[in-house]
C-alpha cells in the first residue's frame, strides 16, 4: 500500500532553497510581530447596549405584569382543545361559543342512520 501511494506523490520543486524559503517565512513573521497591534474600535452602540438590553428587560416584565393584572385590556377569548377532533372558541365579550368539528363527514358513524335522528 505504501508503495502505491508513493508512487503517485509528486515531488514539489521550490524555485529557491529551503534555507532561503524558510528565512522569508522568519522574516515575515518578524515583520509582522513588531507591527503595533491596534485594537478594533467598537462600534458607538457598544456602550449603549449595556443600558439599552437591561431596561428593554425591565419594561418587558413590566408590560406583562400590566396585562395580567388588568383583564380589560387582554381579550376575553378563551379556546379548548380536550378532543383533538374538536375545537371550542369562546368569545366572552360577545357571548359567544362556537365548537368546530373536524370529523369527516362521511364514516361509518355518519353512514348509520339512527331512528332518533330528524329526517
């Protein structure tokens, strides 16, 4: 397997000596090293966010806690999902209730016709 694999390797020709490539290298890196390193500026809202993520916080609570505590402002609506088939809507400012059946029309249930049923 080895041999294999040594023969499609190619072999990679620098046109400069080792010695000479690896001296660029060090050189660059010395370059770069004794570059004064200058940190980013943040951006203007940088200091803002630390105020501004709090105090949304705050007044979120505070909104919530407003709306729990005064029913007139939240809508009277209420829906109940106890049978998956079903669905009960009920509006209590409007006094109303409307319950949504979801099963299909046609089924052994709806194919029976029972005696107690209007014609």
């Amino acid at each position: 397997m080895a041999s294999v694999l040594a023969e499609f390797e190619t072999e990679v020709c620098l046109p400069e000596s080792r010695e000479f490539f690896w001296s660029k290298v060090e050189r660059e890196i010395r370059r770069e090293s004794s570059r004064p390193q200058v940190a980013p500026r943040p951006p203007f809202w940088a200091g803002w966010r630390r105020w501004l993520v709090p105090a949304g916080a705050v007044a979120t609570v505070a909104l919530s806690a407003l709306l729990a505590t005064r029913p007139g402002l939240l809508p009277a609506v209420q829906a109940d999902i106890a049978d998956p088939g079903a669905f009960t809507y009920r509006d209590f400012a409007a006094r109303t209730t409307l319950v949504w059946l979801s099963y299909p029309a046609e089924n052994e249930f709806a194919d029976n016709d029972p005696a107690d049923t209007m014609d």
